[in-house]
C-alpha cells in the first residue's frame, strides 16, 4: 500500500463548522470567558507557566492537571509543516471511535479546512491562546458541538514546540438536528 493510500485509510470521515472563534494574547487568559473545565485547565496552564512565555512540555502530565480532565487532553507536536498528535485521551478515542494518538492535523482536517490551519499555525507562532467551538459532522456517528482551547507549550531550549490542548462539551451551542447549531439556552455573550 502506498504512503498516499495508507494516508487516505486514516482520515477520518466528518466536517466542521466554526461556531465560535477567539485567538487572543496569552496575557488575556486569565480574563476568557470559558465553561468550568476549561477554567480549571487554564488557570493550571497559567500557574505552571510562571514567569515563562509557556510551561514547558515536561510540566504537563497526568500529576500536573486534575485526573478527570485527563480523558479530554490532546498532546500536539510542531512539526516543520504539520502537527503531530503526540496523545489524545481515553474520552476523546471513545467519542471519535478511532486511535488519534499519531495522526497528523492534516490527517484530521485535510488541507482545506483553513480554520483549523491558522488555529494552530497562531498557537504554534506564539503568544496567543484560541478557543474553538465547532460542529463536528461525522459521516457515521452523531453529530457534536465541542469546545477546544490550545495552550503553547516550550520544549527544555525555551522554543514552542508542543501545544497541549482540552476538549470539551459547547457551552454556547448545541446540535438540533434538522436545525444545526442553535444558541444555548444560557449561553455566555459573544
């Protein structure tokens, strides 16, 4: 089997839609709006991150971050031109019904979703934080809203070379079917 087939084996079979985006300076953290997990997760990001511009990779691990947010974590690396899905968690290999630990973000997203792309290509840049929120429209299993927040991380020379991310339920939209994405009921002002 070729590279190419073996590639087109691995994709897994779903759109996205955006619902909501924010890129903003990683000094602005503190102040997102984010449900309570990804709080949590961020204010554990901001403590190990100290004085630095990011934690470093060997900050994160299963003793660092609470236990029940573990299942929900993805590990990235930065490649030269990809990301390289170091681990994602039991929860998230469960929802997806595949193994994402190695697949690559154009596995995930192809090179047309330009969204995702600049999602991480400004994580990887630096200085900033994203919050995602998108229907994942899966061609076998149902459709869900989730929510990513990806944090930078620096490798032991101080370079960003890793981003960790959290993925969560939506807490602005949920899935109608027939309808699509529709605001919660008590979601947070844009």
């Amino acid at each position: 089997m070729s590279a190419n087939e073996h590639r087109q084996r691995r994709l897994l079979r779903y759109t996205t839609e955006v619902l909501h985006l924010e890129r903003d300076s990683i000094d602005r953290l503190p102040e997102a709006r984010l449900p309570a997990d990804l709080r949590e997760f961020a204010d554990v990001w901001l403590k190990l991150r100290g004085d630095r511009a990011a934690p470093l990779k060997r900050d994160i691990g299963p003793f660092s971050i609470p236990a029940r947010l573990l299942p929900n974590i993805m590990l990235w690396e930065i490649l030269e031109d990809d990301y390289l899905c170091r681990l994602a968690g039991t929860g998230l290999r469960a929802r997806s019904e595949k193994e994402l630990s190695g697949c690559l973000l154009s596995d995930l997203y192809g090179d047309t979703d330009h969204e995702a792309w600049d999602e991480f290509d400004g994580v990887a840049r630096g200085g900033v934080y994203s919050l995602v929120e998108r229907a994942v429209i899966w061609d076998e299993l149902p459709t869900s809203v989730r929510t990513r927040l990806l944090l930078p991380l620096l490798g032991d020379d101080g370079d960003a070379r890793y981003m960790v991310a959290l993925i969560g339920p939506s807490f602005r939209y949920e899935w109608e079917p027939g309808f699509g994405a529709v605001r919660a009921e008590n979601a947070p002002p844009d």
